[in-house]
C-alpha cells in the first residue's frame, strides 16, 4: 500500500510559539486516518500544511505533490472542509454550485443534486440564511461529488448536533468511502469517529504523540483493572496512565505482553478516547 | 489555455460579479433611476417654450457634425457614473484579497483547484473590462431612454426633432470611449492598482491605512535619505484627469504604445507579483 501523505519533520512556528515541532506523518492510500488533539495541539495547521495553505519547514508531500508550490494543482485531488462555516454567505446555494462545476474538474453536479435532494436545502436560498447543519450537509454534499484521492476534515461537525453529526459520518462512510479515497479527519469528538477509523494519530505541543492502526492498538495497549493486592506490581510494569474507576485503579500500558498483565486484574483493550487521555498525559511527564 | 481554463476563468469573473453585484449592478441602476426621476421633475417644471427653446438649441448645437464629433458632448452625462464606477473601484481593489481572509471565506475559496494568479487576474479583469461594461450597459438603456423620451416630446409639441439616429450612434460611440477610457485608466494606473491588492492581500487589517502609510513613509524615507521626490512625481504624473479620456480613436494607440505606459505596466505587474506571493498562505 502506498503512501498518500508523507511528512517528515515538518515545523511551524508563530512568534515564539511553535506549533508544529517536528511533524512526522505517513498515512496510506485508502486509510480513514484521525488526527486527534487536545486545543492549540497542532492540528489544524498540520492540516492546513498538507493543503498547501499554510508555510512550514520540512519534507511533505501529498499525492506526489508538494503542497507549498503546488496546491491549485494539488486541489484537483484533495478536497478540504473546515472547522467553521467558510462557504461564502453571500453566495445561493445555485450560484455555489455553479461556481463549483465552474472551477473544479471532477466536479459531478448531478451527484450533487441528489445529494441534496434529500435534505431541506433550497437551491434558491442564500448560505447566511442557511443553519449550520445545513452549511455543514451542502459542503458534504459538494465535496461527495468532487472525484478526489483525499479528503481532510478538519474539525467538520464542530457545534452541529447529534442528528447532524450522525448523518454527516454516516453519509461519509455509506457513500463516500471506497477503500481507494482516503480521508483524514480532525475532531474533538473522538467516540463519533472510533469506530470508523483505520489510523490513528494523536498530536500534542507539535508533535506525533501515537501513530498506529487501529488493528494494532489492541496489541500494544492494554487496559488493566488492578487487583488492589497486585498494585506493587502493576506500578512496576512502568503503566503510561493510571486512574480511579469504581474504587478500584485502573492502569493503561504500553507494549507490555499480555501474559504478563492477566494476573495483575481485569484486562481490557482502551477506547480511543481512554488512551488519548493516557497518552496525553503521558507526553505531559515527558 | 485550454476551454477548461477559459470556463474556469468565466467561473471567477462571474463569482466576482455576483458577489460585488451592488456595486457594478445595484450602483450605476440606482444612479439612472435618480437621474430619470430628476430630469422628469425638471421637465415638469418647465414651460412648452423653454422645452421648445431647448430642442432647437440642441439641434443648433449638434449641427452639421458627426456622430463622432458628437459624442465627446454624450459623455458629459457619463461623468457621475464615472465618479460612482471609480469610489466602487477603490473599494472593490481594497477588498479584493483582503475580506475573504476576515470572513475566513478564504479556506472555501483555497480548497478549490484555482492558482492564486488567476485568482488576481480575475479581480482586475473584473474591475477594469467587465464591471465597466454593467455602467456603460446602464447607460445606454438612459441614453435610450432619453432619445425615445425626446422624440414623444417633439411630436407632443409639434416640434420638428432633427438628426435623432445622428444622436443614437453619437451616445453609442461616446459609450465606446468611455469604455475605452476605462480601460486605458485601468492600465494607466496599474501601479497604483497594484499597491492597493498588494496591501489588500498582506494587510491583517485596515489595508486602506496601510497602503496609504506605507506609501507616505516610503516617500518620506526617500526624500530623506536620497533627497529625491521620485515617488511624489511619479503619482502626480499620473494624476491629470485629461490622461483618462479617450475622445477619438486616435488616442487610444498613443495612450497605450508609450514609455511611460509600458514603465507603469511593468511596475503594476511586478507589485500583483508580490500580491499574487502574498496570497500563497493564508496564515
């Protein structure tokens, strides 16, 4: 499998501020990568860095392509929404697809009719009288009919609720995704995308805190609901996060075999949320 | 370039359009509404004898010349549309690459498969070949208007209206040289046009103050430092408003075929280059 993405120590820095410290990224063709971070971590200018809006230091290159110097060129194979409502207020929801099929080469108006055939959105109607589960569904249903290799979101169901939220990944996965394309996705909301992911990556202060699939996180990490008389020893397996849980103390690890934690209590394979709260912490102590 | 690109191109300039509609649509409309209101009170206020007077004084005026001897006169009418076209033009340049960035519109616009360059030369196509052409659509539709609204005046009065198909091709061709003009004061002042987009797409705020600051403590740097006025002179050259009439079609090869044209073109170009660089992050 090729890769779509590569980045190899990329940096950005605003003022003294740095927000990208030595970015290594790779993501395969075909993957549904999620780039997860708390606030002011370094995702969306990542993201931006692979669109070509953003300037930064170090090795990139998206779809064989260098975003910084060829981004026009680049946009015929990625699409891009983002984490506020950008689409032009002014515009009719006509007139934007117009402009669309105007300026994009694998621009499929038809789909895109149907799409939002299915919503409440009316062609005649301008974006600022649109409510932003609307902003959000006709952006979705412009990108859907875009023929791209890569499609970054970056925050793209931010303040919708959860019916929106529901149907904007739902829609994704159903009729977007063909195991060819490949998406990466940035969100707070990590539960909503877990069970779509195929990647995972977590960034914290500029850098990539965790980077694996997500078949392979269940091998490396494990949960562990400590017996109380076996807490000696599971402090000693050197566990990345401990927290209360019922009473009890429960300790996330990293790499340790499995074998050697059954004894120690109940084992459970994290949730994505769990370990990026382990994992986070964890780069805090660092 | 292929037809992609050209529809591509038509694609920008009519986002352009329909974004900026009050101003190259809504503006100059506005402005004929008015002026049709005011001269039909004017007309109701004066007399059989003074319309009379006056239909033979245009005929007296407009005797024995051509249509395009004529039409300098028909441009006269054009000055406020003129006036208004060029304020919407200053706006429009400050703007041009400024408040898609403010709305943060600008990530739409960037996700889409279209260069930066033709992002710029979409703007001034836009604001020096085809917002024109909406005010001088306007103003025919008044100077036909007036023509048909004369010629009712004639034969209610019973007054004899000489040379109106003369007058006709005189408001069509004073159309064509304000056009013109238009367009050769687009190139004249490029470097102008340039300075402005090129604070447009740098500033994070205000560009208006910056491209004028920047411009006065650049000349003042240059005075004081070299003891010249290079800057100051070069505006002021450019600043005759006789250099932006087109009257004949004569002048038009001499406007645009000459070293000072070429100097300020060149200087334009070089200025949308560093807006065109500018615009590359958004950030």
């Amino acid at each position: 499998m090729s890769n779509i993405i590569e980045a190899r120590a990329l940096t950005k820095s605003y003022g003294s501020l740095k927000a990208l410290a030595g970015v290594d990224l790779t993501i395969p063709t075909g993957a549904i990568s999620g780039l997860i971070g708390p606030n002011g971590a370094g995702k969306t200018t990542a993201l931006k860095a692979l669109i070509g809006l953003c300037d930064v230091e170090g090795e990139l290159s998206v779809a064989g392509m260098d975003p910084r110097t060829a981004r026009h060129k680049l946009m015929e194979d990625v699409c891009f929404i983002a984490d506020v409502s950008i689409l032009p207020k002014w515009f009719k929801v006509s007139q934007l697809i117009d402009y669309v099929e105007g300026v994009h080469p694998k621009f499929d108006r038809i789909k895109t009719e149907e799409f939002l055939s299915a919503t409440d959105i009316p062609a005649n109607k301008r974006i600022k009288e649109l409510s932003k589960g609307m902003v959000t569904q006709l952006h979705l249903a412009l990108v859907m009919a875009i023929d791209v290799k890569l499609l970054v979101l970056d925050e793209p169901t931010l303040g919708l609720d959860i019916i929106y939220r529901k149907e904007f990944y739902d829609r994704l996965l159903n009729d977007y995704y063909d195991g060819d394309r490949t998406i990466v996705i940035s969100t707070h909301q990590v539960e909503e995308i877990e069970a779509l992911l195929t990647h995972l990556n977590f960034i914290n202060n500029g850098e990539i805190a965790l980077s694996a699939m997500m078949t392979d996180l269940a091998d490396i990490y494990t949960e562990v609901v400590v017996d109380p008389e076996q807490i000696a020893q599971a402090d000693a397996l050197n566990p990345i996060h401990i927290r209360e849980l019922l009473g009890k103390k429960s300790y996330t690890f990293e790499s340790v075999p499995k074998a050697q934690l059954q004894p120690l209590g109940e084992i459970y394979t994290p949730s994505v949320a769990d370990l990026f709260v382990a994992k986070m912490k964890d780069s805090r102590h660092e | 370039m292929n037809k992609f690109h050209l529809l591509q191109f038509h694609a920008l300039l009519q986002r352009e359009i329909l974004e900026h509609r009050n101003m190259f649509i809504m503006a100059p409309a506005i402005l004929a509404g008015l002026i049709l209101l005011f001269s039909v009170w004017a007309m109701t206020r004066m007399g059989q004898d003074t319309v009379s007077i006056s239909i033979e004084y245009m005929a007296l005026l407009f005797d024995g010349l051509s249509p395009l001897e004529m039409a300098p006169i028909f441009m006269i009418p054009a000055i406020p549309f003129i006036g208004i076209f060029y304020f919407c033009a200053i706006i429009y340049l400050m703007n041009s690459l400024y408040q898609d960035r403010q709305e943060l519109s600008i990530l739409f616009w960037q996700s889409m498969p279209v260069s930066n360059l033709n992002t710029v030369l979409s703007k001034l196509v836009t604001i020096g070949m085809v917002a024109p052409l909406f005010y001088i659509a306007t103003m025919f539709a008044l100077y036909v208007i007036a023509l048909f609204w004369l010629a009712i005046l004639g034969w209610s009065y019973d007054i004899e209206v000489a040379g109106l198909g003369y007058m006709f091709l005189a408001a069509v061709a004073s159309l064509i040289f304000v056009y013109l003009s238009i367009v050769t004061t687009a190139l004249w002042l490029l470097p102008t046009i340039g300075w402005v987009v090129l604070f447009s797409a740098f500033a994070k705020r205000t560009p208006i103050l910056w491209a004028i600051g920047v411009f006065i403590l650049v000349g003042f740097l240059e005075e004081f430092i070299f003891g010249t006025q290079f800057l100051g002179n070069f505006v002021q050259s450019r600043s005759t408003p006789t250099q932006y009439l087109i009257l004949d079609f004569q002048d038009i090869v001499e406007r645009l075929i000459n070293y000072d044209m070429l100097f300020g073109i060149l200087v334009g170009s070089i200025l949308l280059a560093g807006a065109v660089y500018m615009r590359r992050f958004i950030d």
